[in-house]
C-alpha cells in the first residue's frame, strides 16, 4: 500500500478492528488459548494485528511497532475490550 500510494501515504489514515485483548503476565498461554480458540499456531496468534495480549506496557509496545510496521494510527476495539485497554490508553496519553 505504502508504494501504490507513493507521497500520499502519510495523508491516509489506517485503522486496525482488534478483536481479543488479553491484558496478563502470561502471554503464551494467553496465545495458545486464542490459537486453540480460531484453530490457528500461536505465532500467528502473536502476528495478528487483531489481537493484543501482554502487560500494558507491552501492548504499548506492540501497538507502536505496529504503528511503524504497518501504518496504523486509529485503533478500535470492541466494548467488551473497552475496560481491558484503559490502562494501555493512559499508558499512551502520558498519564
């Protein structure tokens, strides 16, 4: 996308629909347990861009990498995630 759109691409926004946030400790078994869940690996699981599992920190950090792997700048996620990602929206605000 980045090079069908040329200079464009800092003028478009992308957006990610996150599915599953799991905020815990235990990111694999976290992974595993969604893998198990849809039928896929846990790495891939762990490569989706429509899953957050880890501390809030971590998916901060997730979240930023994916911001500069794939462009992403809007998030949304469902309401039932609502509550889980608080922590990762102060985190990100700087509060």
């Amino acid at each position: 996308m980045r090079e069908a759109a040329g200079e464009r691409f800092a003028q478009i926004e992308l957006n990610v629909a996150v599915s599953d946030v799991v905020v815990t400790d235990n990111g694999e078994a976290a992974a595993d347990e969604i893998a198990a869940r849809y039928g896929v690996t846990r790495g891939e699981v762990l490569a989706s861009p429509q899953v957050l599992i880890g501390s809030p920190d971590e998916i901060v950090e997730t979240l930023q990498e994916r911001r500069e792997t794939y462009g992403f700048s809007y998030i949304v996620v469902t309401e039932p995630n609502l509550e889980k990602m608080a922590p990762v929206v102060a985190r990100l605000a700087g509060t």
